[in-house]
C-alpha cells in the first residue's frame, strides 16, 4: 500500500517528465489518470516510469519518484496504488 493515490503519483511523474524526451504512451497515461479513464495498461505504465526514475534517475526526480512511492506508514492503513476514481 502507498501513501500517495495514483492521481498523485501521475502528476508527480508529470513534473518529473517535463524534461524528458517525449512519449506518447506516457503523456497518454499521464492525462487519462486524472479523467478517471485509464486503463489497467497505463495505470501499470505510470507505476513503472515512476520506478524508473526512483531506480535509475537523478537528484530531485529521482526523490520525488521515491516519495510517490513511498509504502504508507504508521497503524493507518495506505491506498493501492491502482486507487482512482469514485468508489
């Protein structure tokens, strides 16, 4: 369980990605999470480019990524990461 709801950790990819090179893919994920449309692929994409970037990036991308994350911590329980929409 994560800290951070997915919607969250798009928009931190977001501003992580606003340098890199461009992708189609990841832009699309990107802005279907928070339109509560996104499929279970791009849901698995925006975990995944996350991880990337807490493995393999730098500086403040590279924090930033880790602390979307991040496991939930203390006796309160945490949000799958997978969590969008209404429920």
């Amino acid at each position: 369980m994560f800290a951070m709801t997915l919607k969250e950790q798009a928009k931190v990819l977001q501003r992580i990605c606003l340098l890199a090179p461009y992708d189609a893919a990841r832009t699309a994920a990107i802005e279907a999470v928070p339109q509560d449309r996104a499929t279970a692929e791009q849901m698995r994409l925006v975990q995944g480019a996350l991880l990337r970037w807490a493995e393999n990036g730098t500086g403040i991308a590279r924090t930033e990524a880790r602390k979307a994350l991040a496991p939930k911590t203390g006796d309160e329980a945490g949000v799958h990461w997978y969590t969008t929409g209404k429920s």
